[in-house]
C-alpha cells in the first residue's frame, strides 16, 4: 500500500520476481558521512532549541550537500506541502523542471517520491530520523538510497519545514536481484514495497540516533553509590569533554554532563569538607548567593565560555530551586518546555524581584492611544503592524513589531 495519496501509481506497474542473491552493500561510507555531516549541521544551528530555525537554513550555500537536499514547506498544511528548494542533483535524477513547487507535483516513482514519503514520521517523532531502501525507478532501474530527514520550525516549536538530505546508487540491470533493504515481492501482480506506511502504528524501520550520530558518545556513566566526590567530579568532568568535543552541538552529551554535574552538586552538599578542598585543588572560589556557579566551574572548566557557564549555573539552580532528586535532571530538562534555555528563563525570572516583574503588557497596550498608518515611519520594505480591537469593534494601530525574523516569519505566513 502506499500510503501518501499525493504518490498514488508510484508502484503502479508489476514487478518481475528476481531469484535470491546475497546482500551486497548498496550505499558506500562516503554517502553515509555524507548524512553525518548533514545532521552535525542540522546540529549546529539548535542553539538550545528543540529545532532550529528555518531562518538558518541555507541550502543553496551548503556545496556539500545542497545539491542532494530538499526543503518542504508545511506552513500551508500537511497535504501538500510546498518544495521551495529542490537540488540540483535531485532535479537532474528526477527529471525535474523549475515548475515542480509542490509534492503533488512530484512525478511518481521518482527518487524525490521515496524521500517524501517519510515526512509524517518526522512530525510525529520531533526528531531527525534516517533511512535506506531500495525502489524501481521510473527508468525502471534499482535505486538503492539512504536519506535523512530534519525538522525546522519558523516559530521555535511547530514543525513546518523538513530539510532532507539524500544519496543513491543506480544500479545496473543485473543488480535488480539484490536483495532490497526493507522490501519483500508480495505477489507476481503486486510491486515490490520498500517503504513504511507513516500512517501504520508500528514503528518504522529507521537509524536510532536519540540525538544523531554522537548518541555513542553519550553513553551514561557507570559509578557504585558509595563513590566518593573525586570520582562523581571526573565522571562528570570526562562527560563535560565529550560535549566539548563536539561543540555542544549534541543536545543529548549537554543534558547528560549536566545532569551528571547536577548529581556531583547533590554529592557536594553531603560532604562539604571534601568539596572546599576539591574547590581550593582548583582554585575556585566559592559563592554562597550563585552555589552553581563554582559546581559548572569544576566540571567544564573556569576557562569554559563564561555566558554557557552563567546559563549552565542558571539552569542547576532551577533544579535545585525546583528540588529535583539526585538522578532526575535529565527528564527533568527534557520534558521543560525549552529545554535548557526554559530552564534558564525560569530561573532569571524567579529571582527577579516582584517589584519589577512586569505587567500583562496587553493590559498597557489597551490604554496607549491608537496610531495612524501615516504615523509609522519606517525604513523597511516589509513591517509588521501591531493592532487591537477598539470599543467600536474596528481595528486600531498599537505598534511596529521591531524583529526582523518575527517579520520575515509574518512574510512567509501572508503568502
């Protein structure tokens, strides 16, 4: 069955039964790297963000594989979402021409077509997810291909954009016997399927990477429960290394050396003595209005990024604050909404005092008198005009919105 009405006739036609042949490897190690390096780029723009932003996305810029990407757009809806980048290399397998701006446009049995399929799988996992399989062709050959999918969202928490990134091998006619990745022949008048229907309850075959490739990095650490400080302090240390290694773009290596950092924290307080002279060893001070700060200090080190340590310490407060037990800041940061930078903001808004906590700013914006349109100055091309419903039910002028990404947003949204 094929499960995505817009591909309906992409295994229309029947497919000879092959006879056996052993599994050869259809997708070489340079065309996996090649999805490494896309997701560590997907990776690099999150910025502590469940996904990144599509105003990041750059596609044409990206040599390596921006010929072999697409983007689809969701901000239109799900049915057919529009395809405002298609690679050069992808256009050319296809046989695609500029007109080809949406999925329905796609033409059937095309390689493009095997990638689309996955999408609904991406919206329900919130995750970049990876695949490989093998199809025939519309030139009726066998394609093996390995793809990868990753999410982009214009607000910070909806999905509506998906950056795939795909590579394949034509093989030759007498390579159709190979053994298909995830196929089987279900009848002499029935296709070969090798795709997972995305509307099928049972999990798809696909690369199990909690956070990419580095998952294997991120391994947790193993300590008896009557290890001592020392030995809490290098686990997290050895854990903080790992993440730096890659940047702190693996979000997974992140949450697991704070958490780990968290746990240190816990076992500080127990023994107190033995955490001054881990302090003094160190030549960190410690800080009874900021306690976290010294704790991030000692783990990533007082030459670390002092911004990432002010939110890391920020964040271990929180916790803290929040009583979370020892071995519970992962979930913890996980199910937060925002993650760490969540964390963050809750922290810095707990400890403002509520003398200058602000009011509803709506509450504000009802009293300010209403503006006029010839009012508004403004150098850009494009703005984005605030207004409220007055008490005669017609709209008035409150404001410009100063935020150019909030207004490119707004131009792709009025499309």
């Amino acid at each position: 069955m094929d499960s995505y009405s817009a591909n309906a006739g992409i295994f229309d036609a029947p497919i000879e039964a092959v006879p056996d042949k052993p599994a050869e490897t259809h997708i070489g190690t340079d065309e996996r790297r090649m999805h490494v390096r896309a997701y560590n780029y997907w990776a690099s723009l999150l910025d502590g963000r469940d996904f990144p932003s599509i105003e990041d996305l750059a596609p044409d810029n990206l040599a390596d594989f921006g010929p072999h990407s697409v983007l689809l757009d969701f901000t239109a809806g799900r049915d057919n979402p529009a395809t405002p980048y298609i690679g050069s290399a992808i256009r050319a397998e296809c046989g695609l021409d500029t007109d080809t701006a949406t999925i329905a446009a796609v033409p059937s049995r095309s390689l493009l077509s095997r990638l689309t399929d996955h999408y609904l799988q991406i919206i329900a996992n919130r995750s970049p997810i990876g695949f490989e399989a093998e199809f025939i062709n519309q030139r009726g050959h066998s394609i093996c291909y390995r793809g990868i999918l990753m999410p982009f969202s214009s607000d910070g928490d909806t999905i509506d954009f998906i950056y795939g990134v795909i590579n394949w091998k034509d093989a030759a006619p007498s390579d159709l016997a190979l053994r298909p990745v995830l196929a089987e022949v279900v009848s002499d008048d029935q296709p070969l399927v090798a795709e997972h229907d995305p509307f099928d309850p049972t999990p798809a075959p696909h690369l199990s990477w909690e956070d990419g490739p580095l998952h294997d990095a991120v391994a947790p650490a193993s300590l008896e429960p009557d290890a001592g400080l020392a030995d809490w302090l290098s686990a997290a240390r050895d854990s903080a290394e790992l993440c730096k290694q890659h940047d702190g773009r693996s979000r997974a290596a992140l949450y697991r050396a704070l958490a780990l950092a968290y746990d240190f924290a816990i076992a500080a307080r127990r023994v107190p003595h033995d955490f001054a002279e881990l302090l003094e060893d160190a030549g960190v001070r410690a800080q009874a209005r900021a306690p976290m700060t010294p704790i991030v200090k000692l783990v990533f080190g007082p030459d670390y990024d002092k911004t990432r340590l002010t939110e890391f310490a920020a964040a271990l407060a929180h916790a803290a604050r929040r009583e979370v037990d020892f071995g519970g800041f992962q979930s913890f940061v996980e199910e937060r909404d925002g993650g760490l930078k969540g964390l963050v903001a809750a922290e810095r808004l707990a400890r403002r005092p509520a003398s200058v906590i602000l009011a509803d700013p709506r509450v504000q914006l009802r009293e300010r008198p209403a503006l006029r349109l010839e009012d508004l100055a403004t150098n850009q091309e494009f703005a984005l005009i605030l207004a409220r419903r007055g008490t005669s039910g017609v709209l008035e002028i409150v404001g410009l919105v100063n935020d150019d990404k909030m207004v490119e947003c707004a131009v792709r949204r009025a499309i």
